[in-house]
C-alpha cells in the first residue's frame, strides 16, 4: 500500500468513534495521542501496513463482572467490576484499580490506555491495564469496604498475576484496599507473590510508593522549569485534589521552595492565602485519609483560609498548576484563565484532567505542560521498583529509591525532549511523550508479528 492511501485522521477517528459508541473519556484519550501520532508515521510504512495503533486501541481484553456484597445492615448490594487488558507487547498488564461511582468501562478503557505509553516512558518492563468498579467508598464503614474488596478480588484474582497483570491503588484505593484485596487474593490462591503493588511496608511493599506520584510531578515540573533556567523556589502552586497525589505534590512543592495555594475536592476548592506549608499538609493527609473528612473543614482549622463551594481552583493566580484530582476537570477556558493571570508550567497529576481544547490552548500559548502520561508516571515506576524488589525477595533503602525516582523523571523528560523539541526554546512535552512511549511499544509489536 502507498503511503498516500493510509486512511488519515479524521477517517481513523471515525472508526474509533464508531467501534467505542458511548465511550467519550476513551474515544478522547485516543484522539489526543493519534494527533500526534499520525504526524510522526507519516513517512514509517511498516506501522501503517502492520495497523500499530489501531491495535494498541483496541485492548487485548476487557473483562467485566458482578460483584455482590452485603452491607452492615444485610442488604445484597450489586456493583459492577472490570479490568481492562490493554496492552502487553513490553512486560505485564499494569496499573491500578479506581473505586468510585463515576467508572465506567469506557473511563478505565481510556486509564489503561494511558497507561499503556505511560509504563513505556518509565523505561521499565511494564504493559498497560486498568481496572476499578462503580463501588462508592465514601460513608461506607471499614467492614464493608473489605467485604467489597475480598468479593472483588474473588473474581479479579483469575485474571492476574505477578506474570500477568498486577494491579496498584488508584482513586479510592489506597492501602487499606491492597491489604484487603492481598489478604483475599493470598487466601484463595495460597501464594504469596508480588501480584499487588502499593503493598504495607512490613508485606512487600516499597519504601516510597505512596509518595512517588506526587513527588515525580513535581520533580518533573522542576525539570521542565529548568529548561527556562527557573526553579520552584518562591514561586505560587495551585493544586486540585487532595488525596495521595495532591497532597505529595504540595509537600514536594514546599520542600522545594514553593508556596501552595489551594487544595480541593469534589466540594470546592480551599485557598490559604499564607501557603499550606507540612503542618497543614499532614493536617489535611490525616483528615482526608484517617477522618474521611470533607476539605471544606480545612477552613475551621485554618481560618485565614477561604473554602469556595462546587468551583475548581484554576482562577486563582499563580506561577504553576497541578491539576491532582480527576479527568476533564480543567476546560478550555479554565487553561486560558491560567494563561491570562501569567501561569507558566502545568504539570499533570491526574491523568488526563485537561479537556482537548485545554490541551489546544495550552499547546497554542507554548507554556511548560506537561501530560499526566509524562508526570505522573513515578507512582507506577516505584511501582515497578516494587514489583523488582518482589522478585529479588528483598527491600532497597529509600536513598536508593529516591534516587531512583529522581533519575526515571529526568529520563522521561529527555525522552520527551528528544521527540518533542520544536525548536525556538518552545518543546511540545505532550508530543513528545505521545511519540517516545508509542515507539517503544509500536517497535516491539512489530517484532511479535500480527498477533
Ligand atoms: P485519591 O482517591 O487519593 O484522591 C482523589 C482526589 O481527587 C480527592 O481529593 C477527590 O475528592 C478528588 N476527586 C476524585 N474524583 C473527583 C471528581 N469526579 N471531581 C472532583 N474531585 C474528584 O486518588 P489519587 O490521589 O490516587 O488520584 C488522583 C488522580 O491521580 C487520578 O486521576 C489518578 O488516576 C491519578 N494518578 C494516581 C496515581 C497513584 O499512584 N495514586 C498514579 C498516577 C496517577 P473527593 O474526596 O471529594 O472524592
Ligand atoms: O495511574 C497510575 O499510573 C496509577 N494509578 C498507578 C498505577 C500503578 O500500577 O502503580
């Protein structure tokens, strides 16, 4: 076939559309790599002969499944739980587990193949999965958060392995839901083995994984800032979220120099006007984690803080912004209010939190953004950090994994320096990781032939 006759964007788009009805959260992650993509395989025959992206998007398998369970007061409550298989063509299905009303098949479909360049960048062994449930966590007790996790890893353990697939936390999966689902996954199989990562320390887990995602964003930001001979130091964070990855975030932020303005949730955002320094940062850790509690109380704590109800904190001004919490929640125009009050580096946390067209204006403005694919790739690095020390049967020191971590977010930053580098001191970081991470893939599928 000549190059002239491969179907073009639009027309692949199309097909995706088609083939993904209802899917929107999936058919957009596609639509933002392919955009890219297409313009580099321009000139490569063999990825458009041998269909590499068509196959990438479409996962190796998605396996979805009831989950039942009984409530304290002995209602039989119904859930419904997937993993979605992306990819595996460089190391085992990998990436986590999300409990929260908002899943659907199409939101993990568009997380596991995220993941899948993602795991790609970290330059480690690592395929592409996702998985999670509708589960609500919040207001339940801790007893029915077990039943729930125990019933869903008695379906789940089927389809992993160390091998295989290995699940980590994700929204509302932390370490307390790893323990349930690795107490029920060792007492159904009688096997201990690394099938879980984000594990307790004294279980196999490794030193840094809870912290790995919010410090690597951060770590990524200042590797971005120094491309400009910046760094964090007196410079103004807006940050959204306040689980795992916002809070690390903001407390790498601090031991940088930095000042935070504002945490959120999915009930407004805080802003703390004297910066939230590590004393209301491990205020808000035990609050939200430990109490469960709502970010709107950091106010009566904090009282010089302001709490603003059912917003997002992009319009507050500031130097950097870390969009922590969830996808699409930062628009178009919430990336050209950022843009218009003198922003000048967006590091993602969460993964795909800005919209398409958020994407376009800040590709347009030629600010510092980095995609969540790029920055928030250290949590599941440690996670394969985890998944090494698993196998070795033993533990690495924490200045090791420091270093480590460190070292994994520069080299994803050159990667995406060596594709995305437009010239005129401006580099497209979300080209550059599109590019870098297919690559890697599309190259080793195409050593496996049409499987
Ligand atoms: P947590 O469950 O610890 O925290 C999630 C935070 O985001 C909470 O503050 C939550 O608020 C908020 N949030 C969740 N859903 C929504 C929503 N629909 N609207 C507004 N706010 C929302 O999760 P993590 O910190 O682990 O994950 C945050 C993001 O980071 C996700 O996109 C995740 O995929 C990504 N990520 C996580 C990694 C990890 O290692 N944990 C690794 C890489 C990326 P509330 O309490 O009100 O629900
Ligand atoms: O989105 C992600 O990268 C994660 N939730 C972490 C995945 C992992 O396997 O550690």
């Amino acid at each position: 076939m000549a190059v002239s006759d491969h179907v073009d964007l639009p027309t692949f788009m199309e097909g995706v559309k088609k083939r993904n009805p209802y899917q929107p959260e999936f058919v957009q992650a596609v639509q933002e790599v392919a955009e890219d993509i297409f313009e580099f395989m321009q000139d490569k025959e063999e990825y458009h002969s041998q269909q590499i992206l068509r196959r990438i998007a479409e996962p190796d398998r998605v396996v979805s499944f009831r989950v039942c369970w009984e409530d304290d007061n002995g209602n039989v409550r119904v859930q419904r739980g997937w993993r979605v298989q992306n990819n595996n063509a460089i190391g085992p299905y990998k990436g986590g587990i999300r409990f929260h009303p908002s899943v659907t098949e199409s939101v993990l479909k568009f997380l596991a193949f995220e993941q899948t360049f993602k795991n790609a960048l970290t330059g480690l062994p690592m395929g592409g999965g996702k998985g999670g449930s509708n589960f609500n966590p919040k207001g339940k007790s801790v007893r029915e958060i077990m039943r729930f996790c125990q019933s869903f890893m008695t379906e789940l353990y089927r389809h992993i392995g160390a091998d295989i697939d290995v699940p980590a936390g994700d929204i509302g999966v932390g370490g307390r839901e790893i323990g349930f689902m690795f107490g029920q996954y060792k007492r159904i199989t009688n096997n201990f083995t690394g099938v879980l990562t984000g594990k307790g320390l004294e279980w196999g887990g490794s030193l840094i994984r809870t912290e790995a995602t919010g410090y690597g964003a951060v770590y990524f930001l200042a590797n971005m800032l120094a491309t400009k001979s910046e760094d964090l130091t007196g410079k103004t964070a807006v940050i959204s979220g306040s689980g795992n990855v916002a809070t690390h975030a903001a407390e790498k932020i601090v031991q940088l120099g930095g000042k935070v303005l504002t945490l959120s949730d999915s009930g407004g955002y805080i802003h703390d006007p004297d910066g939230i320094d590590q004393e209301k940062i491990d205020w808000v850790k035990t609050h939200k984690t430990h109490r469960r509690g709502r970010i709107e109380e950091y106010v009566t704590a904090f009282p010089k803080a302001t709490f603003v109800a059912g917003k997002t904190p992009w319009g507050v001004p500031c130097d950097v912004a870390l969009p922590c919490a969830t996808q699409n929640e930062l628009l178009g125009d919430d990336a050209r209010m950022l843009i218009a009050n003198g922003c000048k580096a967006v590091a993602e946390g969460a993964n795909m939190p800005t919209d398409l067209d958020g994407v376009h204006v800040f590709k347009a403005a030629k600010i510092l953004y980095a995609p969540g694919k790029a920055s928030n790739a250290g949590g599941v690095a440690v996670s394969g950090l985890e998944m090494s020390q698993n196998s070795e049967r033993r533990s690495w020191k924490e200045e090791e994994l420091q270093q480590m971590l460190k070292d994994i977010m520069s080299g994803i930053h050159k990667s995406c320096l060596a594709y995305g580098d437009q010239g005129g001191g401006y580099i497209d970081y979300v080209k550059g990781a599109n590019i870098a991470g297919f690559k890697k893939v599309a190259d080793a599928m195409l050593a496996f032939g049409v499987v």
